[in-house]
C-alpha cells in the first residue's frame, strides 16, 4: 500500500501563515475543513505549532509531534525525525503534515498532495512563510473552490488541492 503525505495549510498571496506563533486571519470555515479533513488520520506537527494550538492533542487523530524535546502529554506520541513519524503512521492511507514551517520543509521531498486554503490577500504582519514553491514543473492544481467574504469571513480564499507530479515521490510504505 502506498501512503499518501499530505501538507494542509493555510497561506495569502505572498505565502504568510504565521503571525506570533497563531494564524493571521480568522476564517472559520477553513478551520472546519481542517478539522474534517484530518479526522481519524495521523496529524504531524512541530513543536511550536502544537503550542500554538494549546499543548493539547487534536481530538480523534493519531497526533505526532515532531521535536528534540519531548513533553509529555496523553495522547501524543513524541518523534524525532520524519523516518519515526513514517513508522508510527505506517499502514494509515495518509498521513498529515500540520505545520509550522520548519516541518513542512522537512516533509516536501516525500508530500505527494498539498490542500491549501489560499487566503486572497496579502496580510502586512507575518513572520512566518510556507517555504514550498508550487510550481507547474513539480506541482498540478487539480481542484479549487472559491469561498467569498461573508459576515463570518472578513477575507476571501479558495480551497485548493495541488497533487505532485513527481512519481518517485509518491509512494512510502
């Protein structure tokens, strides 16, 4: 069986996803297609972004925290490098690659899909950027939907799913 690894994320114009450790815009309906799309799936992510998110794991997920320093906390299992997080994942149709960016990064060799919320707009306060260029040589846009600004929504963004073209990359058991 092949896995697939997929980075969720959430970016504006110019790649920003990061403001002081939190997310620089609030959009509810990207947080409910995070929480669908990663449900019952193993969920990797740093150190940081698991702070960010409250040191609390995420309900109904396999949840890995990638990092040197292990704390501990029920229900997450602590790794020190993608080999392990590949290991405890094995035999899951897919795995998740949740952030920051230091973990995406890490994980682009082996992502074999991206689902990114494109955030139509480019926000002044960022410091933190999706380092992975999606580019036409190494990436294929293979669905998007657009989501206009409404009274919950004060950006509009689209839901887009990139799949790599890249076949050595898409296969890890």
């Amino acid at each position: 069986m092949s896995q697939r690894v997929t980075a969720v994320v959430a970016a504006d114009l110019a790649g920003a996803i990061g403001k002081q450790g939190g997310l620089p815009w609030h959009l509810p309906d990207d947080l409910r297609f995070f929480m669908r799309y990663t449900l019952g799936k193993p969920v990797l992510m740093g150190r940081k972004t698991f702070e960010s998110i409250g040191s609390k794991p995420l309900k109904n997920r396999l949840n890995l925290v990638l990092s040197s320093r292990a704390i501990e906390v029920e229900g997450v299992i602590w790794v020190k490098t993608l080999d392990q997080a590949l290991q405890h994942s094995q035999g899951e149709a897919e795995l998740i690659v949740a952030g920051g960016a230091g973990i995406y990064a890490l994980a682009e060799p082996i992502l074999t899909d991206v689902r990114m919320t494109r955030v139509q707009a480019k926000v002044s306060v960022a410091d933190t950027f999706f380092p992975i260029n999606l580019d036409s040589k190494n990436w294929i846009l293979k669905e998007t939907e657009a989501h206009g600004m409404d009274e919950r929504h004060a950006l509009a963004f689209d839901f887009e799913w990139w799949v790599q073209t890249k076949p050595e990359t898409a296969s890890h058991a």
